[in-house]
C-alpha cells in the first residue's frame, strides 16, 4: 500500500469553509458506504431489486459529486468508473453475479480506505486498486460490446425531456397505471415539486439525495426531469411523483434541507383528480400520446416577487408549502457531548454532597430539638442570669433563632430535593445524547459473515433483530471485536457444511441470529445458531487430556459448569488451526472484553440443535446507580444492577461447609464471601452481638452473598476509570467520589467471585 501525504493548506492555512466542506463530506461518504454495502448484500440475494440498484447507484453518484465538490480527485475519478458500471446494471446491459458483487464490494472497501487516507491528510494509492480498475474497466467496455436494448427497461437509454413546451408534465398511460395501482392498495400518492439552491455547493447530487431521502419511506413514480437528464446538468425544479404510506408533512419535513431545498409545493391525488387528468385528454389517450398535467397549480414563488408590491389583503398561508423547517435533530460532535458529560459528573459528585449535608442536618436538628424539647415547649426555662425582662428577652430571641435554623433545614431539604429532580432528568437526557442505535454495531457483520461461509463452502443466512436497539456509544467499539469473535465461531464450529446438514435432515442453509433487546436497564445480545451445538463430554474429555484441571474436579461437574471451559485460556476443542479459530484464544478473551465494559457472557447449547451466547451489559458506561458500602474505613461501591436484595445477618442461619461459611435464605444454601477477608485478609466471624450484611448477589446461574459490616445506601455514582499501570486489584473495576469527597472504588462482582471460587473457596477463617 502507497500513501502519498499532500498539503491541505492554500498558501499558509486552509481555507475554514472549504474544512468545512470537506468534513461534512467525509462523515455523509463514511455513512453512504455502509448503505452501499447492505444494498450490495440484498442484490446478491435478489438480483432485481429495483429498489437496491437504485441505490447502490445513487451512493456511487453522491459520492463522485461530493468527492469533486471537495477535490478529492481520486474518490471522484473511482466512483465515477463504479457508477457507470451500476448504470449498465440500472438499465439491464449488465447481470449481476456473485462475481460482479464480489469486486462491487471489493471496491467499497478501497473507497472507504481512500476516505480514510483523506482523514489524515493523505491520498491512498494500492496496487489493488489499479488490478479492480482493470477489471471494470474490462467488465463496462465487453458489456457495452454486448449489450441490446432491453425492452423490459423502464430507464430510458438516452436523455429525454418530459416537460412539453408549455410547461405541462408529460404523463404516460403507464404512469397513469402506477398512480391507479398505488391509490387502489390505499396508498397516499403525491406530486411534489422541488425549487433547488443554485449556490448550494453540493448542488449537482441534490435531486439524487433527495430521490434517496423519498425512496426510504415512497415508491417513485416518475421523476421530472429524469435521473438521465439530472446527470448531465442541474436543475433548480425537480418534480417527484411517490406513493407512500406515510403523510404529506412528515414527506416534506424529510426532504426540506434548508442548505439544499428552498421551497417544496405538493398536491395530493386522489381518485378525483387521478379521473380529472385521464378524461382531460381523452384523444391523446387513445393516441398513447403523454397526458400533459398542468404544473402551474405548483406555483413556487418567494425569490422572483417584487420587493415594493405590498399585499391589498393578508395572504392565507398555503398549506402545501414549506418555507420555514423546525429541524428536529441536530448533529454535535461527540467531545463536546463529553465535555458535558464531565460537567455533568461533577455536578452528581456535587449532589451527593449536599445529599450527605442534608442526612447531617437531619440528624443535628433531631438532635437539638430532643436535647431542647424541654425549652420548647415551655415547661423549663434556660439558666441564665440578668434580670428577669432580659432573661425573657433572651429565651425568646434564642426561641426565634432555632425556630429559623429549624425552618432553614427544612428549605435546605427541599431545595436538595428539587436539586436531584434536576439532576436526575440532565442525566437522563445526556445519557440519552451518549446513546446510539446498535444497527451502528450490527451492519458490518453480513459481509463478514458473507466472505468465511464463501471461504468454508458454507450457506448461511444472518438474520439481524433489534437494530433500532440503542447502546451507549462508548460500548460501539468495545463490543465490536467480541461480537467478531461469537460470529466466526458460528460460522466456522457452530454450521455445518451443506452436505452434513442435509445427512441430518437439517436444511441446506444454516442460520445465524444476532439480536439486540433491552431489558430492564440492561442491553442484551445474543449471538444463536442451528448448528452442531457443543457437547460437554467432548469439554470434558479435552480438559482431563490438556490436565487444564483437576481431574476429580472435572468428573463431578455439571454440564453448564462445563460449558464455562471454553471460556478457559487458550482451551479449545478445534482439531486444526486455522485463519478463524483453534489457536486457543478467543472466547476468554471474550469475556474478559465484556467484563471490562461491566457486563457477563452466558452460554447455552443443544448437542446437534445449535448455541446460544448471551451477553448482558449496563445501559451506560458513565453514571451509574451503585450501593455504597464501608469495608474496614474505605468506601466501596456495588453497581445495584449486580444487586439482588440486602439481608442483616443472623448468626443462628450461617452453616460452615467444609471451612466455607454459607448463608441459608429462605430454605437455600448460599455460598458466602466476606470483603473484609477477600481484600485484608481479615478472618471472618459473627456473633450474635454484631451486625453483619449480606448483598446477594447472581453469578451465572447461581446466587452468592457478600458479607459487608456497613451499608451507606443507593447513590448516583461518577464512573472515573483507574490507572492499570498504577493500580491493579482483582475486583475493582474502577473508581468514583463520594459525598463527603472521599474516594470509592467500584467493585467488579462477577471477578470477585470468580476468583472466589477458582482458588478453591479457601476457609475465610484464616488469617
């Protein structure tokens, strides 16, 4: 690969509009690329999706525009050599097979390369990239050889006009057909017409960025001027004639980019006016000559109207125009929605401090009012020497200063109550800012998926639920590479090769569900398959083999104990090494990736019926609600969505198995760990004078107590992440303040206990 460095500068500094410019192209091309490669993957499975095709074309056309707008020359000069093979495949000179898409997507990613080369002030050069040139341009120059007319296509194969002379639209019987189709299935169809910004700098792909803002949520019916006419020159006034399910307004609230779009006029059609239109003409009908459709009743006017002709009488405003969008989003770079999350941070660290003032005034006015009841109510005076109108004086004027304090601690409360309403609804909302749709994650799986069932001779179907799901954007990149991980296994452990699958009576294509769910304030996901599942015994044969474990331990494990060794490092039960999976790494690396971001993998499976992985994870990674805790003076803190319930010991309930103590709760015996043994090495024991608390807690499928001496209660808690090179201790994850300014760190539960159990559940009675 060759990178050639340029200078972005004119003279001695960029220009600040055309970096702009060039950033907003760069973020609408990174985001055109995906939906290209989606589109790619559909049209593999149906080739004559029209729908797919004309975006697939349409992506390589904004792209090009875009790319020459900002001079980025190479984009430009690629793209435009891929469109003209999408328009051969537009207009049936071209059939697409598996082939075609193969270096189709081939070519996506050296688009995406070369955007990423202009991210830093380079131009991206490869070899490859030459050899794909080669072959397009091979493929576009003997498919043009061969190509004949096609009559099945509705793109016209030269430039044609569609407005008469006198400005009428110039409808065919078949557009007439459609239009009819569209109202009988009780579909809206509408007439829009579109006045376009001259100095807009990205002019020239405005009709295709709205053709693709429309074909989301319409069918097109005609497009005035055509597609072929909007490539060759720009028009100021383009006409889309759509059926749709949606309404007008939410159509022109889409379309209506205030850079882009100056005015939108529409009419409806119904099956009135479709009957209007179709009778007007009835000798040019029989002709098959075009129905002409008069578009003056559009009238787009704003610009042209003279400046000193003032109204007779207030205007009514038209309803079918759109001069002025309320925007409902709105884009903001990510660090400055960081930088708010920070203030945001200090400002809960804040209220946690006045949460902690409020509890102490609490306690001193219930204080001072016991220790003065007396006083209050009357019955005794203080001691005070004087004369007896002073003494009076002063009880009174005391009276009146702790009535004050009394009715200030009262405000106080109420003011920190109003102060973590606030709180609670500005942390709900930038959380809500942080969140993104997991479909971000989720569609750079197909291709993968796509290129190892090629590479293994394997048929699979990905199946994709729960797109609109949303993860906080700090997890996208975490959960990136374990999802890699859980998807190549599938494909390479979990489905069989076709043949097998047909001896099993299975069918041919094997099936991957990767789906996304919220639940409660949990995201899961879960990665499931119908292939060979995993079998216990074969974890368990190659564990006593490889002496991973003890070997009388191994025998009298469960099967969902042992499905938890494959999470093992470097346990692996594949009989070749290849470029996907066997090397012993991968799903300990897994678990320990989703651990990190605070969340746990499950396994379940069926011999022969498939797998299942599911993976649970917090809403956020930044602000969590955690219960404070106190082990030995130092404040800790358990995120509650780790918490079952709370229990205050009782001595008489605890049993000792084997040296390990066990709490039993409501007729179940639960495995128990005690903080202050776990991080001091303090012995753990229990009298019936002393007050210890059990935090039940889940690991896997299987409850565990942890024993703590001091609960705080539930806070809002500030995640600050710890310096690994610095601090380094199993169980804690990270750090956080608390209320009255002391540190606290953040306990990792699931690690905890792991750890518990994988050094044998040593007697907490030791020192």
């Amino acid at each position: 690969m060759i990178v050639k460095t340029f200078s972005p500068y004119r003279g001695n500094r960029m220009d600040d509009f055309t970096k702009e410019l060039e950033q907003d192209f760069l973020e609408e091309a990174f985001s055109l690329i995906d939906n290209l490669e989606s589109s790619l993957l559909q049209l593999e499975h149906n080739p004559g999706d029209t729908k797919s095709i004309n975006e697939v074309f349409r992506v390589a056309h904004t792209i090009k525009g875009g790319a020459g707008t900002v001079g980025f020359d190479e984009i430009q000069e690629f793209t435009h050599l891929i469109e003209d093979i999408l328009d051969m495949v537009r207009k049936n000179k071209l059939a697409l097979t598996t082939e075609t898409i193969t270096v189709l997507l081939e070519c996506r990613d050296i688009i995406e390369r070369m955007l990423n080369a202009r991210t830093t002030g380079a131009i991206y050069e490869d070899p490859r990239t030459y050899q794909i040139i080669d072959i397009l341009s091979k493929l576009k120059f003997s498919s043009a050889d061969a190509a004949k007319p096609d009559a099945k296509s509705t793109a016209p194969v030269a430039p044609q006009s569609q407005m008469s002379g006198d400005g009428k639209l110039l409808l065919t019987n078949d557009d007439f057909t459609m239009i009819n189709d569209a109202l009988s299935k009780g579909r809206n169809v509408y007439l829009m017409k579109f006045l376009l910004n001259e100095s807009y700098e990205m002019k020239e792909v405005s009709s295709f960025q709205l053709y693709s803002l429309l074909n989301d949520s319409s069918e097109i019916i005609k497009i005035i001027p055509s597609l072929d006419e909007l490539e060759i020159k720009f028009y100021n006034e383009v006409i889309f004639i759509i059926s749709s399910d949606k309404d007008e307004n939410y159509l022109k609230d889409k379309t209506f980019l205030h850079e882009m779009v100056v005015q939108i006029n529409s009419i409806k059609i119904d099956s009135k006016k479709l009957a209007e239109l179709e009778s007007s003409s009835t000798s040019q009908a029989n002709n098959q000559s075009p129905e002409k459709v008069n578009t003056e009743e559009l009238p787009v006017t704003g610009e042209n109207t003279p400046a000193d002709e003032a109204p007779q009488e207030p205007e009514q405003k038209d309803d079918t125009s759109v001069e002025k969008r309320n925007l409902s989003t709105l884009r903001v770079e990510s660090w400055k929605v960081d930088n708010l999350l920070n203030l945001l941070g200090e400002l809960v660290i804040t209220k946690s401090t006045f949460t902690q003032l409020d509890n102490d005034f609490d306690r001193i006015s219930t204080d001072v009012k016991s220790s003065l009841k007396e006083f209050l109510n009357g019955i005794m005076r203080l001691n005070l020497s004087g004369e007896p109108d002073m003494i009076s004086e002063k009880n009174k004027s005391l009276l009146n200063a702790l009535t004050l304090m009394f009715s200030s601690f009262d405000v106080f409360s109420e003011n920190i109550q109003k102060i973590n309403r606030i709180s609670s609804s500005l942390q709900e909302n930038v959380m809500n800012m942080r969140m993104v749709p997991i479909q971000t994650v989720f569609t750079r799986f197909p291709r993968l998926i796509r290129d190892i069932a090629s590479k293994l001779d394997k048929k699979i179907d990905l199946i994709i639920e729960g797109v609109e799901t949303e993860i906080d954007k700090g997890m996208v990149d975490d959960i990136f590479d374990p999802l890699i991980h859980l998807l190549r296994n599938a494909v390479d452990h979990g489905i069989e090769i076709p043949a097998k699958r047909k001896a099993a009576n299975k069918p041919e294509i094997g099936k991957i569900i990767l789906k996304a769910t919220h639940e409660g304030d949990s995201i899961v996901i879960e990665v499931s398959d119908d292939g060979n599942g995993i079998d216990p015994e074969v974890l368990r044969a190659k564990a006593i083999a490889s002496n991973t474990m003890d070997r009388n331990l191994l025998q009298k494990m469960s099967h969902r104990e042992l499905l938890g060794l494959i999470f093992l490092p470097g346990f692996s039960t594949a009989k070749e090494v290849s470029n996907l999976s066997g090397r012993g790494v991968g799903m300990d690396i897994v678990r320990k990736k989703i651990e990190e971001i605070g969340g746990n993998v499950g396994i379940s499976t069926v011999k022969g019926k498939g797998t299942k992985f599911i993976i649970r994870l917090p809403l956020t990674l930044a602000i969590i609600q955690g219960l404070l805790i106190v082990v030995e003076g130092m404040y800790y803190v358990i995120p509650v969505a780790s918490v079952e319930e709370t229990v205050i010991i009782d001595p008489k309930n605890l049993k000792d198995i084997n040296g390990t103590f066990a709490l039993e709760l409501r007729d179940k015996l639960i495995p128990i760990l005690a903080l202050k043994n776990f991080f001091y090495g303090l012995p753990f024991n229990i009298q019936d004078n002393t007050k210890e608390y059990c935090i039940v807690t889940k690991y896997g499928e299987r409850q565990v107590g942890i024993i703590v001496s001091e609960v705080i209660g539930e806070q809002d808690i500030v995640i600050k992440p710890l310096n690994t090179k610095l601090i380094k201790s199993p169980g804690i994850s990270a750090a956080t303040i608390v209320g009255n300014g002391d540190i606290g760190y953040i306990i990792d539960t699931s690690q905890i206990i792991s750890y518990f159990f994988k050094v044998g559940m040593k007697t907490q009675q030791e020192g």
